[in-house]
C-alpha cells in the first residue's frame, strides 16, 4: 500500500446497482429515514417536519413515474425494521453532538427556497 497525496479518486455513485435500480431506491429510502432520525436534533425534526412530508411526496410521487413504488416502500418499511437499533444509535449521536441546534438550524438548506423548488420541478419532468 501506497500513500499518494496527490492522487485523486474517482468515484461513480451507484455504478454497480444502477442509479435508479429498485435496490438503490429501497437502500436510499431507507437510508434516508435512518440519517433523519439518528442524527436531526429533536427541535428540529418539529421544526422541519413539513419539509420532511414534502421530500417524501415528492420522492414518492418520483419513484411512481417509473414504477419503482415497490421499492420506495420497502426501503420505508426496512427502515421501521431498524428503527429499535436507530434509536439507540441516536441517543449516543445525540449525546456526544458538538454543534448547537442553532448551528445544525444554521447549516440547513431551505427545502421550500424558490431555487430549490426550481431544481425539484426540472428533475420531475426530466430535466437534470
């Protein structure tokens, strides 16, 4: 083994499952409730719910275009299988978290910013 500190990796996201393989819905459905709850401050998940049930309408609505439902809500119903095991990751993220809730707040992106809203429309009917 060898350290460059020059090199640089590439890196192709999902190259071998495909990116909107049933197995890359399911895992980033799932995935996506496991940050939420082990890592977003309990104010804040209050605070930001509405846009929590606005990303899940929209990927929903998302994966139905090209009939990957299926998927999305085994990745939702895989999520709730490791909830126990989430939550006890939670307390000690929670516990040994640095940042304030303020600064966590801070660092958050807008969901219902008009650039966001844009970007979201454009993807839903094709675009990049």
């Amino acid at each position: 083994c060898v350290y460059v500190a020059t090199a640089i990796v590439q890196h192709k996201a999902r190259a071998t499952i495909g990116h909107r393989s049933p197995l890359a819905i399911r895992q980033m459905s799932r995935n996506l409730e496991w940050v939420w709850i082990k890592n977003m401050p309990r104010r804040l998940m209050l605070r930001y719910l509405h846009h929590k049930i606005f990303a899940e309408i929209y990927t929903f609505l998302d994966c139905a275009r090209d009939f990957r439902t299926i998927a999305f809500l085994k990745g939702k119903i895989g999520a709730l299988a490791g909830l126990p095991k989430m939550l006890e990751k939670r307390r000690e993220v929670q516990r040994l978290r640095k940042a304030s809730i303020e600064e966590i707040d801070h660092a958050l992106t807008n969901a219902f910013s008009k650039d966001i809203l844009k970007i979201a429309v454009k993807r839903f009917y094709g675009g990049k």
